[in-house]
C-alpha cells in the first residue's frame, strides 16, 4: 500500500519512489531515461550492455537515441551504413551484397557485374542480356553484322562468329535461284553448280518440272526425256523410237 503522500506513476501503475528502479541493476529511475524491454524497465547503460546491438562499422552499441539499420541479422548506426568503395550513404538507397561487405549499386555494378560483350558496360537491374555461343550482349548491342540493327526478338542467322538478320542473310549471303533470283530457303536443286527453286527447274520446252525426273541436256538448257527425244534424239531404224542415251535425275 502507498501511503505516503510522495510517489510516482510510471507505465500505467503507482510506485513508491524507491521501487521505480532498473530491473537489472537495481538503479533509481526517479527523473532518468529508461527504456522499457518486456515490460520491464531498463536504464540506459543496462539496455545497452543487454539489448542493443553493436554496429558492424564502427563496433559500438546502436544505443536508443540512433537508429539500428539491419540486413540480414547485421546492424548499422544510420550514419555508419555507406557503401565500402565509394563511402556514399546508403540510406534509403539501393545496395548489394558482395564478400561479406556492402556496396552501392553503382559501385557494386562497375566492380562486380557481367559486361556485355558488345561495349564492354556493366549489366544493371532490370536490363534484357541476350546470350549466345557464351556471350552476352545488351539489347541494344546485339546487332546484325551487316545493317548494325539491333536484332531483338526477330530472327537470325550466324555468320562468323557474329550474327545476321534474316533480311540481311537473304541480300547478301543466301543462294538465289538462277531462273528467278528469288532467295532458296529449302529444297533447291543444283543443275551445272547453280542453284534453282524446284518449281523454277523446268524443261526447255514444255516446262515440265524436272526435280525427281530423267532430264538431260542441250546447249545448256535442261529437256524433260519425251522432249529431248522427240526434237534431238536419233531414231532408232528398227523401232523408231529416240535413242536418249544418259539421262541425268
């Protein structure tokens, strides 16, 4: 019971003035700063020795008039958590993690990052890489060998350990029918180490298509059989029919 007229109040309860003290070390916290740590009231010195934690930079406890910054179960007075190369603050800035020590995005990027391959710059957050044959490009570096646009999402075709956009390849690389000059993407032929669209390979005279057909020819031109026989072939005396002799397929 409190019955003297001199007493404190403190969390809400009444105290007599001798029994308001630190419940580690006893100290009166009559008008003294004390913190309060489970319901229990701590003084300054004992909250700092129990609770606070000791700031990786300058090793001091992170008493109760600083803030405590964290990452990752370390801790950091606000004016000791800056960047290891630069010394920047990184209060409220980005930051990485490399070996133990913490950086700023910047300075983390320019040492530690992958660089493209193409200009030689770091890689930051949230750009595109496109990678290939083991390199790395940005965006905007991975670029045809030929128009220098960048390729992006659109088709290419390797050329030399570099790469070529389709339309590229195709002017400037790719086999072009001897008939119409148009690009062969597949199922060409080869007549006299040229190529031809297969619909473009046709008899001289009936315009027959000759792929997967006997053809044979005259003055450099290709005939389907019945037609080489019919205006070159010799007749046979006997039967009459044309003497074709080799007939190519």
């Amino acid at each position: 019971m409190i019955y003297s007229g001199e007493y404190t109040k403190a969390m809400e309860q009444n105290y007599h003035k001798e029994h308001l003290a630190c419940h580690n070390c006893d100290k009166k916290l009559i008008a003294c700063r004390y913190i309060l740590k489970e319901e229990n009231p701590y003084c300054i010195p004992c909250y700092q020795e129990l609770f606070a934690h000791n700031c990786e930079e300058c090793k001091k406890p992170i008493g109760p008039d600083y803030k405590d910054l964290s990452y990752k179960d370390r801790h950091w007075h606000e004016f000791c958590f800056k960047c290891i190369e630069c010394q920047n603050s990184l209060v409220d800035q980005p930051f990485a993690p490399k070996n133990d020590q913490i950086y700023c995005s910047n300075c983390h990027d320019k040492l530690y990052a992958a660089r493209c391959d193409g200009c030689g710059e770091p890689f930051r957050g949230g750009m595109k890489k496109f990678e290939y044959k083991g390199k790395q490009w940005h965006e905007e570096c991975f670029c045809c060998m030929i128009c220098k646009e960048p390729i992006k999402n659109k088709s290419f075709i390797p050329r030399d350990d570099q790469v070529v956009c389709v339309p590229c390849y195709e002017e400037q690389f790719a086999q072009k029918c001897t008939k119409c000059n148009g690009v062969i993407n597949k199922g060409g032929v080869a007549y006299k180490n040229s190529p031809w669209h297969k619909e473009c390979f046709l008899c001289t005279n009936c315009n027959k298509e000759l792929a997967k057909e006997k053809f044979t020819s005259r003055d450099d031109k290709p005939y389907c059989a019945d037609c080489y026989g019919e205006l070159f072939a010799k007749k046979c005396c006997k039967c009459s029919k044309a003497i074709t002799g080799k007939m190519f397929y």
